[in-house]
C-alpha cells in the first residue's frame, strides 16, 4: 500500500526525491546515435538498406515511403469504431489549434513617425516522428500533425518505424492520414531524424522535427539541433493531483494509475488538505492494483509516487508550481477561481468532470507537454510551434532625425563607427570618419552650436576644409521666446510640430522687426519681450546673417 504522508514532514532528501522524479538522460546513446548520423549523412543509401534490408527481401528505396495504396488498406483494416474517434478527436484538435492564429500580427507606433510591428509566418516545412515500435500511439500522429497544419506548414513529413513486412501498424497510418501528413515515411529512431534533418533518399528536408520516441529519437534530435529545429525531448508521463475533501476517492485512485501505467519512469503526486481523502485514495489503489494488466509497470512507477497531506489548498498549489508538472489536476469545488494560482504547468485540467486522458487524446489542447519540471520555462506543442515571428519597422525622415541622436551615441560607443556612418549618411550630417567622396561640402553632426556667419565662420569652416556655399539653407519654420533663450526649448518645438531640421539658427531680434516676416515662416504665438527666433533649417551649420538676409527679403 502507498504511504500517505504529509507534506510538511517530508525529509529534505524524501522532498527533493518527490520534485525531481525520473528525468531523460541521453549520455549513453548520444555517442552511437552521431556514430548513425554520420554513416547516415556519409551514404545514406547504404545505411538505410543495411538497417532494414532484414525486414524485407530486394528493399529498395522507393520502398520507405507509405503507398496510397497501403494508406487505403490502412483505413479498411483499421476497427471502424477507432477511424469514427480519431476524426472526432482531429476535429477538436484542430478547432483548438486554429483559435491560437487569431492574433498572428502586431504593430504600434513607437514614438512620431516610427512605426514597428510583428507578423507571424508559418514554416515551409515540419517533419513528425510517431512511435510505433512496441506499441501504437495514433494520437501522437493527431497531436504533433495537426498543429503544423493549423499553422500553414506546407510539407509536413511523418515518419513511424516499420515492423514485420516493412509496414507501418494501420493505426499510425490512418491518424497521420487524417492528421494531413504530405508524405509517410517508414524510418525510425536517429534514421528517421537524420534523413528528416538533411533531406536524405528522397526524404523531404526539414525546418523543425518534432514528436515523442525513444531515448534514441531525443539524442538524435539533440545531435540534429541546430540544422534544424526541434521540440523538447519528451520525458516520462506525470500527473499531479490537487483535491479538497468533497473529491471521489476512487475516482482519485484512477486518476493516480492512469498515469503511472505509462511506463516504470511515471511519475504521480496526490496533494489534498484532507487526511481522510488521502486515505481512501491510498487503499483503492492497493486494491485496483492487482487487477491491472500493467500492474508489474505500475509497482515499478510507485517508486515515483507519493500522497501528501498539506495543511491547505493554497499549501496544495504551492507545491504544484514548484514540481511544475506536465499534467495538473484541480478537483475542488470551484477549480475555475484557482487557475490564477496556477504558475507552472504544462496542461491544467479542471474539475471532477476533467480526467488527464480527455487531454491526451480528443478535447483539443496539446498532449505534447514539457516533461521533469521543464514547464517553469517551456509550454506544450501549439500552432505557434510552427510559426516564426517577424519584426518590422519603418521611419520617416522627422523620426530618423529623432532617433539619431540615441543610435549614433550608442555605435559609437560600441566602438561601430559605420553603424553611426548610415544613419546620418541619411540626414546629409556625416561624422568625422566619412570620406569626401562626392565633393559635397563637408558637413558636421546636428547640434553643431555655433555662428557660422561672416569672417569667423568663413574661417571656422577653412580650419575644417569645408566650402563656403555649406553656409547656405533655407528657412523651414520660426518659433519666439523670451529673454531666456534655449536652444533645447526650439528643439522640442519643432519637434512637437513635426517639423523636419538638420539644423537651428537662432537670431536677436530688434525693435521694428517685421512680425508678418516671422509670420511667414509659422510664428504664431508673440510671447511678452520675446528678444529671439530660432529658426529651423535645412543646414547643420547656419549663420545669423543669411537668417537676417532672408527675414529682410520677405520684410
């Protein structure tokens, strides 16, 4: 009989045994799976007929891939009841996955003129390994195909080993046919990775593989990231329970064994603030036991089991964030209003009416889940999962002027001087560094202070070997202020206004000074002792004297 114990009396080294369950480890085969992959990748031919040349007599390669007709044999062979549930369970499946494209694209606008967005796109190819060695799992077919297919995937390659005959089990065959597989290939373990990953004897290449299988499948996967893209390597099934006391005790036990029937790696945790559920719960699974026919898996995996007693529902789901389980079960009156304490999890199932198979065969969600604690950082296999997230953004020149400031600064001091270059290369200013290749006058950075007029300009730019005509601009917009006069105060205005500068001049002004003139260039407001216009210009260096000329022009 299971111990129920409680929670709060746990041993460090009891407590740390519970949260770290059993976990995949690759180190073993990893070496022999890249041995595969390079004879693989070396003559692909060769080593694909040398593993399963023994499966059938004069194999050849066009044999690997699933037939049309041995697709139709599938389905008539196939129980009728089985092909009637997995197109109920791919019509969920695919409602689901379909809801999760509804916001594909985002876009804002960041600061004036500067517009930034995000669009989704699909990948142009997937390829999905569903095991099928020792046993048949159609459902993987279902929950790994229809999610690429849901995102736009175009090619979508599943591969299943071959048995006796070199024939993939029926089963796996029809799912993957209603899934929407583009082709079926009879490839399993690093065999099937590898071929999937380099596009090797007429197997289509692929962006991203992903699906459930051996420790073989999860380091051939491993060994192939980085060509392509994979999903996390899937580790043994658990189920962690959080019940109140009005909760089925033997609804419970069911719960409990269901998941630790996976295989002897399952993992199962009940946690409830009742003594007296835990109790129950525990003698009905000692007496289902001995009837199940997985019962010698089942004794193995209660080594990764426990029942605990927390002192309340709030204790329960603290200790569920912390496993971080693949499935999580809530049993209690109102599961709805505990789901905002759920922080870690890869699939939450709420309610009496919410058994963890629902989840794994037909309701919709994914059953591909991250496993050993991964979900504190990781989420189940989506729609999403197939997509690749594209940013754009667009600047007008008043926004480039802006924003240049900030970038130029930043490549500088990174020590990226071209990264500056490009930017104000753009607003007709380039740094010190730029070349004078196009025997245009030399200019300097915007903010450049300074009077640029007269004989000390004209020697001022003789020092820097500029020309004289750099002096020359024109006007853009006029804005007044007072006695204290500030160069940041005009830029801002302009700015507010929208109104593009490379540089500002700033001009006293005298009594008797044309107001219509100023007007002209979009004064509007004539602020008490007003004593200086600043002027917007299309020069990063302009003089008070061609201001004055062009006010006196107009004047």
């Amino acid at each position: 009989m299971i111990k129920v114990e409680r929670l709060n009396d746990l041993s460090p080294a009891r407590r740390e045994g519970i949260l770290a369950r059993s976990t995949v480890s690759l180190e073993e085969t990893m070496e022999a799976t890249r041995e595969i992959l390079r004879r693989l990748r070396e003559d692909p031919e060769r080593e694909l007929l040398r593993e399963y040349g023994p499966l059938k007599a004069g194999l050849k390669l066009e044999d690997f891939r699933a037939t049309d007709g041995e697709i139709e044999e599938a389905f008539r062979v196939c129980d009728p009841g089985l092909i009637a549930a997995l197109k109920d369970a791919s019509r969920n499946i695919l409602k689901f996955h379909e809801l999760q494209l509804e916001r594909q694209g985002s876009l804002c606008e960041t600061m004036p003129g500067l517009v930034c967005g995000r669009v989704s796109r699909p990948l142009a190819s997937a390829g999905v390994y569903v095991p099928g060695g020792r046993a048949a799992y159609p459902s993987s077919a279902l929950m790994n195909v229809i999610p690429a297919r849901a995102a736009g995937v175009k090619v979508i390659a599943c591969s299943s080993p071959p048995g006796e005959g070199f024939r993939i089990r029926p089963e796996i065959l029809a799912a993957a046919s209603l899934a929407g597989a583009t082709s079926i290939w009879k490839l399993g373990g690093a065999w099937a990775v590898g071929s999937l990953a380099y596009g090797l004897c007429g197997v289509p290449k692929v962006d991203k593989i992903v699906g459930p299988g051996s420790s073989w499948v999860n380091a051939a996967k491993m060994a192939v990231f980085g060509d392509v893209d994979v999903d996390l390597p899937a580790g043994p099934s658990e189920g962690f329970i959080v019940a109140d006391s009005g909760a089925d005790a033997g609804h419970l036990a069911w719960d409990f064994l269901a998941q630790l029937e996976h295989d002897p790696q399952a993992a199962a945790v009940l946690v409830t603030p009742s003594e007296e559920l835990a109790r129950k719960t525990a003698s009905r699974v000692s007496e289902l036991l001995p009837g199940l026919s997985r019962s010698a898996i089942v004794r193995e995996a209660l080594a990764n089991a426990a029942i605990l007693v927390a002192d309340d529902l709030d204790e329960c789901l603290d200790f569920a964030n912390l496993y971080a389980p693949e499935h999580l079960q809530i049993v209690a009156a109102e599961p709805l209003s505990l789901l905002g304490r759920v922080v870690n999890a890869g699939s939450v199932f709420l309610g009496p009416w919410s058994p963890i198979p629902c989840g794994d065969y037909a309701s919709g969600p994914n059953h591909v889940l991250p496993t050993g604690g991964a979900a504190r950082a990781f989420s189940g296999l989506s729609a999403d999962s197939f997509m690749k997230k594209i940013t754009f953004q667009q600047l007008s020149r008043g926004a480039l002027e802006a924003l240049s400031p900030a970038v130029t600064t930043i490549a500088r001091a990174e020590g990226l001087e071209c990264h500056a270059e490009t930017v104000l290369a753009r607003l007709g200013k380039p740094g010190r560094g730029a070349p004078e290749s196009t025997g245009q006058a030399h200019q300097l950075p915007t903010g450049r202070k300074g009077d640029w007029s007269g004989r000390r300009g004209a020697r001022r730019m003789a020092k820097r070997g500029m020309r004289p005509e750099a002096r020359r601009f024109t006007i853009k917009a006029c804005c007044l202020q007072g006695v204290l006069p500030s160069r940041r105060f005009a830029d801002k205005a302009f700015r507010r206004q929208g109104v593009p500068q490379t540089g500002l001049a700033h001009l006293p002004l005298r009594t008797g000074t044309s107001h219509s003139a100023l007007a002209r260039f979009g004064a509007t407001s004539w602020p008490n002792g007003m004593e200086t216009a600043f002027f917007a210009t299309d020069s990063p260096y302009p003089g008070r004297r061609e201001a004055k000329n062009q006010i006196a022009a107009i004047a």
